[in-house]
C-alpha cells in the first residue's frame, strides 16, 4: 500500500527520486499511465505486481463491453515502462511531462495500489476540490 506526500525536482534528465517509504513497495520495474480521470492531470505510477493486478481486471472485464474496449485502448496504448535505477531515479519522459504539466518541481502522493505524480499546479486545484468535499458519504469510520 502506498501513502503519504513527497515533494521533488526533476533532474537535468527528466528524472525524480522516488521516496525511500515508496521504494521498496515499487520495487525496480514501473509502469507509468496518464490518469484515468478525466478531471485530474497527473501520472499514476505501478509497481509490476500491481500492474498485472490492473491488467488482469482489462482481461476479465470483457472484450465485448464497448466501454472496456474503450478505456483499455485509451490506457494501454499510453502505458510506459521504466526501470528505478540505482540511485531510486525513475525518469519521465516528454509525452507524460507535458500531460501532467510537469516542469521542475514534483509532488509524490502514494495512493492506496498506485503513485500519483503532480505538478504543483495541478495538486494544488485537485486539494481545492477535495477541501470541497465531505467524507460522510465514503462509509469509513475514521
């Protein structure tokens, strides 16, 4: 399980350190995905076990769901492997950097089977929405 939020810069090579809390969990073989949500702009980030995990709820969900067939071909085309290098650097490439409007800085944020990456931006309107929201309707006992 991940958790908790980290702050970054990405290096001259476009590469950012991944928190030590994080590293073990991810282990060294990433897959990396713009996000699912339509709404939001960042990058979720995999581990190999959760990866076969999520590409294993494509294959049973159905060829013959139109929806599924959709939202597979959206994000599986986009999907980019990567490798945490000896130092705990994992690199984004351009395509991604720019979805997620990514320049310098980072926020890391582990997010129960992923990790998302923010630009600061981008994580600062999604804390605006959330401080909108109420937790009642979510059914957990805090």
């Amino acid at each position: 399980m991940f958790c908790s939020q980290f702050d970054h810069s990405l290096d001259d090579k476009n590469r950012f350190k991944v928190p030590a809390a994080l590293r073990d969990e991810l282990g060294t073989k990433a897959y990396l995905i713009k996000s699912p949500d339509s709404d939001t702009k960042c990058i979720f980030i995999y581990s190999e076990a959760g990866w076969n995990e999520l590409y294993k709820e494509f294959n049973q969900s159905g060829e013959h769901n139109q929806l599924m067939r959709r939202m597979a071909r959206k994000i599986l085309s986009g999907v980019i492997s990567g490798e945490v290098d000896k130092g705990g650097r994992l690199t984004l490439n351009a395509s991604l950097k720019e979805y997620a409007g990514i320049e310098g800085e980072v926020h890391i944020v582990g997010n129960n089977n992923h990790i998302e990456i923010w630009s600061p931006e981008e994580w600062a309107k999604e804390l605006a929405i959330l401080d909108e929201q109420s937790t009642d309707s979510l059914n957990i006992n805090f």
